[in-house]
C-alpha cells in the first residue's frame, strides 16, 4: 500500500468559530479597518459545531490525511489555566479521524494568540519561547501518542512580517527588526519543541510548514534582479539554511543588517512547503520603501498570478537540504470552479512527476478543505473544495473540483503503488 499522504489543510481559527483571541480582540477594537481590512469573524465556518459532518468529506473525497490546527487561545483562555472541555473535543477529532484511516497532521501555532499573550510577552522577548513551550508540552502529553506527524508552526516569516512589518496582524507594530527577533524566538521555540516529540518518540516527523513565493525581476536591470536575489534569500531560503548553518541572518542595505547564532542543529524532519503564487519585483529609489511587489497577471480572487512552475522550484530547492518534503499548502480562492480545476490539475501534474523523481515528498494538502476566513479578506475568498453557506446555517455542499481532486487522487495513488 502506498504511504503518500493526500490530504486537505485547515487551520482552527479559520474555520472553527466560537473563538476568542487576538484576531476577534482586534476585529473588535476596529483595528483592521484601521488598517485598512474589514474581515468579519462571524463564527468561522462553524467547524466546532459540524466537524462530524466535515470529517466524513474527508472520506469521500478518497484522503488518507488531514492537517488541521489546535487553537490555544481556546485551550488557555487565561494563563496557567487549561480547558478540559476543549483538549477532550480535540481528542475526540483526532479519534474521529484515526477510526477513518486519517492521518492527522497537526499544527501547533497558527498565526493566533490567546489575548493575554501579546501585553504578557510577545514573540519580540524571548520569555515568549518559554510561554509557548509550555503549551506545546500539555498538547505533546495529550497527543503525542496519537500523532505522528506534528507542525510547530505556520509560515513564521509570514506571520512576523505581518505582525511587525506592516502591522497588519496583531500585535501591530513597524520594525523590521522586530521581525527577526519574532522569527528568532519562534526558531527557538521550535527546537525546544522537536526536543520534547523525540523524547517521547523518535519516530515522530516534526516540520515547519513555510511559505515559499516565486520571485521575478520586473524588468531586465541590475537592481531588480539584485532585489530579486534578496528577497528570495530571505523569503525562501533564509531560514531553510539557518538550520545547517546555526545562524540566522539577513541584510538588506539601509533597512537590516542582523546575525545571531541558533542552535537549530538541522532538527526538523521535514520542510511544509506553502506555495500559492509568484510575484514581480521592481526596485524603487526610495530607501525607506525600495520594494515594489506586484502580480503581472492577477487571476485568483487574491489578486494572485497561478504559476504552477514555482511549485516545482520550490520542491527543488528544499529537496537540497535533504529532508522530507511535504506540500502543506497549494491552492486557490475562486468562484469559478473551472478556475480551480484547472489550478489543480496543473499543480496535481507537477506532484506527480516530482513524487516519481523524488522519493522525499511524502504529501501534499489542498488549502483548503471549507471555505472559510481568510486573514485580512474574511469570507469573500472562497478556497474551498465544501462551499459553505454562511446565510444558511453554515450549509456544505461539494464543489466539482471537490471531486476532481478525489478522483486525481484515486488514479495516483495506484501510479505510485
Ligand atoms: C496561510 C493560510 C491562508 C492561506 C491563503 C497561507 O499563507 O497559512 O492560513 O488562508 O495562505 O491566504
């Protein structure tokens, strides 16, 4: 039987509803809008209440895993003080998917915080690895034994950049080296973290699920392909080379120049490859804003350009650090089913031939399962594969490329057996 995993990715705010945390705190206090973003929580897609109902999809739809996130501002609503009722509800999720021949994927930092966390100890002190860690170890006496396969964190860059680059996510702050000291902890973190699963089993594969962009120079000219060498290296290869070199580092002229050791001592497992678009890049004279970034052909309803090429050169790129490969993330927010089907036979046909050439790809997951909130947009970006209904109590219904992927699928799964 072959082992690949096929899966789907959800992450808990998203699509769980009944949550309170940094994003709902922030929706509230109107600081999106601030900001220029008007996402509306609205109860997610109220997975709390429907998960049952989701999982049997899974079933349907032919996958054999399934990643998904665990909240903790809803396992510690307040410090030091954990809900029973929520660490049993997850127990009985992973239960749930174990029975059905599921493999969960679990990821443990999703982009969201607890409320009290940010005015505690942010990520900019390193008394927050401390803090985090010592959620991660309750969720690794839980479930270690149950879970083979554990995230630590989604898109750390991603995340730091929109918390502390362009204050879009809370905390919202502006300083690049912010930044890095948030990555630097959350680095940290980790390794703590991989220590704790492998003490308990060695056999437990831990990753980061990181996101990767295809960079291209928007003209042909010195300073754009410079730039576009520069923000590959801290986009894409960064942090992929701070776990063989122990040292996480950057410098941009004018705006950051940083370099501090960390013990990363290459302990990851494998690498989550999140890939969606690729990106133009132009060089402005302007050295407070040098960058501009834009899509020469927006197709998607995130105003991203589909280039399904990237996936492959991402693949390629991580594939020289020598670890697992498993595609966490890839796909699109779009009304026009044909749009999307056709986004995932372009991407599933680059899985294929990359899984016959490259025996460290262990997955891949669309993103996602539901329609559901996305960050800064809320509901109006529909990536799902269960369109969901949010002015008829939360009604799933397939979509088409739900089944076109199902049936892709099928047909691989007996290719690689
Ligand atoms: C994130 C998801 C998000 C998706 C689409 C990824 O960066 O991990 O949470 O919904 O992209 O924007």
């Amino acid at each position: 039987m072959n082992n690949f995993l096929w899966g789907v990715a959800t992450s808990a705010f998203q699509i769980e509803g009944n949550i309170s945390n940094d994003f709902t705190d922030w929706e509230q206090l109107g600081k999106f809008k601030n900001n220029g973003a008007d996402p509306r929580y609205e109860n997610g897609s109220n997975h709390w209440d429907l998960w049952e109902t989701d999982f049997e999809y899974l079933k349907e739809l032919n996958l054999n895993a399934y990643r998904f996130s665990i909240e903790w501002a809803r396992i510690e609503p307040v410090r030091n003080e954990y809900s029973q009722s929520a660490i049993d509800k997850y127990h009985q999720m992973i239960d749930k998917l174990i029975s059905l021949g599921i493999e969960p994927v679990i990821t443990l930092h999703h982009f969201t915080h607890p409320s009290w966390f940010h005015d505690l100890s942010p990520w900019t002190e390193s008394s927050s690895i401390e803090i985090f860690t010592k959620f991660a170890q309750k969720m690794v006496d839980e479930f270690a034994h149950k879970i083979k396969y554990w995230i630590t964190f989604n898109e750390p860059q991603v995340w730091a950049l929109a918390a502390y680059g362009d204050a879009k996510f809370p905390p919202g702050q502006k300083d690049l080296y912010k930044v890095m000291d948030a990555i630097y902890n959350i680095l940290y973190a980790h390794i703590r973290i991989y220590d704790m699963l492998k003490s308990v089993d060695n056999n437990i594969q831990v990753g980061i699920a990181k996101h990767f962009v295809v960079f291209k120079e928007a003209r042909r000219f010195f300073f754009d392909r410079n730039l576009v060498k520069k923000l590959h290296q801290f986009f894409n290869v960064m942090i992929l080379e701070a776990f063989s070199t122990d040292s996480l580092e950057f410098q941009f002229p004018f705006l950051l120049s940083y370099n501090s050791f960390i013990p990363l001592d290459n302990k990851i497992d494998f690498w989550g490859i999140n890939y969606y678009y690729r990106l133009h890049a132009k060089f402005k004279i302007n050295y407070k804003n040098p960058i501009e970034l834009f899509a020469k052909e927006p197709a998607t309803d995130m105003g991203w350009e589909i280039y399904p090429k990237g996936l492959k050169k991402m693949i390629k790129l991580v594939d020289a650090t020598n670890k697992n490969i498993m595609i966490t993330e890839n796909g699109i927010a779009t009304e026009d089913e044909k749009l999307r089907m056709n986004f995932i036979k372009k991407h599933l046909k680059i899985v294929k031939s990359q899984m016959k050439k490259r025996k460290s790809l262990i997955g891949f997951f669309y993103w996602s399962l539901l329609d559901n909130y996305e960050w800064l947009e809320g509901k109006s970006k529909r990536f799902g594969l269960i369109h969901v209904d949010y002015n008829n109590n939360f009604k799933r219904k397939l979509k088409p490329a739900a089944l076109l992927y199902a049936s892709f699928i099928k047909k691989l799964s007996t290719v690689t057996n």
